[in-house]
C-alpha cells in the first residue's frame, strides 16, 4: 500500500481565504489528518477576485498574468505553512481560483497556474481537477462526494453532507453508500455581496444583521419558484447564478435584506433535501455557513438533526482543502473521483492532470 504525504489547496468562491491541509491517504482510506490553515485574503485582493468574477468573461481564459499572482500566492503560503509544521510532501492537489462555472456550456474556469507552482515549489502538482469530468460529459462539479464517503465510514446511513461555501452543495449517501450529489443553490455568496455592498465588511459575521431583520416571504417564495430547484441530480451553479435577486432587494434595509437572503439559502438547501431518494438520518455541515449561527439554528428548525462537523470530530474549514490532497492520491493510484450520480458525467472519471517540477 503506498501512502501518499499531501497538501491540499482550496480557494473557494467566497473569495475570503486559501485553506492549506495535510493527509496521509493511500487515495482510498484517510491514514492521518494533519495540520490545516486558513490564511484570510487581505481585502484589496479579495475584492480584485470578486471583481474579475462579476466580468463573467471569456478574458479569463487567456489571464496568465493572474494565473501567476494567484499561484505566487499560494507558493507563499504553502511553503511557510510545510516550514512551520516540518512538512514532507510527495504532492500538492491543487484546485485554484473558480471564476466561470456554466455547466450548461461545459465550461469551468480555475485560474492558477499549475506548472509555476510546481516550479517554484519543487513538488508534483495534480491540478485543474475539474477539465477531465467536462471532457467526459460531467459538470465538473461537486467533486467533494468521494471524500465525503471516506470521511463516511463509520457513520449510519443513509446520511448527508452539506457544504455552505459560496454556493451550497450536498452529498447523500445511501445504506449501500450509493452517492448522489449536487448544488442546492447559494451559499454565503448573495448574504456575502449584500453585506459587502452595505457595510464594506465582507460577510454577516455569525449572523449579526439577520438576527436583527424580518424575512420578507415574498421576495422568498418568488426566488424559491425558480426552475432550478426542480432539476433532478446531479447539477451545479455558479456562483453569480442567483446574483440578480440582489436587485429585488433594493427596497430592503440592510437587517432585512440579510435575513431575507440567508432564509433563501436555509430554504434552496430544503428543497434541495426534498429531491433526494429518502430523508438522511442526519445532515453534516461544514465551510464557512457552518459558523453562521443564525443559518444554522434556521436550518434546524426545518431538518431535526443538523451537526457541524466539529460535533464528529471534523474541521469543517479544512475538509475541501482535504479532498484537493486527496484527489491528487486517487490521481495516483488510478482511482476515479466523478461519478454520473454526483456530476453527470457519462463515466467514473480521474480528477487531476499532473504537472511536475521543471528546471527553470
């Protein structure tokens, strides 16, 4: 059995930080858990990422000048954190920034460029994770189920996980640990954007302003109308999918549009919960929603047993940082990470391209 040392690299579409994690897997079985990071992105360069993102423009294809910042950043900070923790590592799994998601058009944009971080670091590179699902008729995303079923071993089932990151997205797993996967809808994103626009602060820390606000069920039922939430599974988003019902908020006080938003995203993850084959006996929440209080006792008020990860003895901040190390080990080992239930593609696919150390 060959046990592969990994750091995996996650910046998701919240845009707020890099998360570093370090297991030990053979691709198959999670051996050790090691030291995990989250390094917050200083405003300026958040805000230059939500702002590229807004684009939503064919320009990111050719964006090499970025591609390199966003891989300088991570050499930084990956190299402090193996210094900082004594680190050995065989590979680094590598996700880079999502700026484009159009399933619809089979298209996934991830800025980074993958070879200068192999040369700058001096270590292998499994990355642009999500091309071979699109090649095979996926969606390219979510690629976190088979993850979830190896941090799902031990646990009774049928189960869920659900990650509330920008964008929701929640993994099932049956008695026979058949998955079946897909986005819900927003995650942090709209409330994130809302936040942003009226206070410059970039989220509703704990939930502040929409403790403080009154739902406004209108504007709720209408979002909840949209056809998306009917498609069947697999499926995916992108982040600004839903960007436009900012909009219809415009009348709202900053408490109220908060509240009415979060509401949204407790109330896509429902309906995403109705279109699974059976009730999960629990649903396990990680990513940033999960700190969200008000989220959370929301979410417990429509489903009886919600866990944070932390209650099953799992950082719920590093899990998706995880599954980019563990990605890299199935990689090789020859082990698929997509599946037709979880992204539609048309067969079990490997995740990654591998990009090694040149001299430079």
């Amino acid at each position: 059995m060959t046990i592969y040392r990994v750091i995996g690299c996650m910046t998701g579409t919240s845009c707020d930080g890099l998360d570093l994690a370090y297991i030990e897997t053979n691709g198959a079985d999670i051996l050790a858990f090691g030291p995990s990071e989250t390094i917050p992105f200083p405003v300026e360069y958040s805000n230059f990422l939500r702002e590229r993102i807004n684009l939503r423009a064919p320009v990111h294809f050719m964006d090499a000048e970025l591609s390199k910042t966003i891989a300088d950043f991570h050499v930084k900070y990956i190299e402090e954190f193996m210094i900082s923790n004594q680190l050995t590592v065989d590979a680094i799994g590598f996700h880079g920034q999502a700026v484009w998601h159009d399933p619809a058009n089979q298209l996934t944009v991830q800025l980074g460029d993958c070879q200068h971080l192999a040369n700058s670091t001096g270590i292998k590179v499994i990355g642009q994770v999500r091309q071979n699902d699109i090649k095979n008729g996926g969606q390219g995303a979510p690629l976190v189920p088979i993850y979830h079923l190896a941090l799902a071993s031990k646990l009774e089932k049928p189960m869920a996980f659900l990650n509330i990151g920008g964008v929701s997205n929640i993994t099932f797993i049956n008695a026979d640990e058949t998955l079946i996967a897909g986005d819900t809808g927003p995650g942090n994103a709209l409330i994130d954007d809302w936040v942003i626009k009226h206070t410059g602060t970039p989220q509703d820390t704990d939930g502040q302003y929409a403790a403080q606000g009154i739902v406004n069920n209108d504007l709720l039922n209408k979002w909840l109308r949209h056809p998306f939430f009917d498609l069947p599974y697999p499926k995916s988003l992108d982040r600004m999918e839903f960007h436009q019902v900012l909009n219809d908020c415009g009348a709202l006080s900053l408490e109220d549009g908060a509240a009415t938003l979060t509401q949204f995203t407790v109330g896509a993850i429902m309906k995403g919960i109705s279109l699974l084959p059976e009730q999960p006996n629990q649903l396990i929440v990680c990513g940033g929603g999960c700190h969200n209080s008000v989220l959370m006792n929301w979410l417990q008020k429509k489903f009886a047993n919600v866990k944070k990860a932390s209650e099953i003895g799992l950082n719920p901040d590093a899990i998706e940082a995880q599954l980019m190390g563990y990605l890299a080990a199935r990689f090789f080992e020859n082990l698929p990470s997509s599946f037709e239930t979880t992204t539609g593609v048309k067969q079990a696919t490997i995740a990654g391209e591998l990009f090694l150390p040149e001299c430079v």
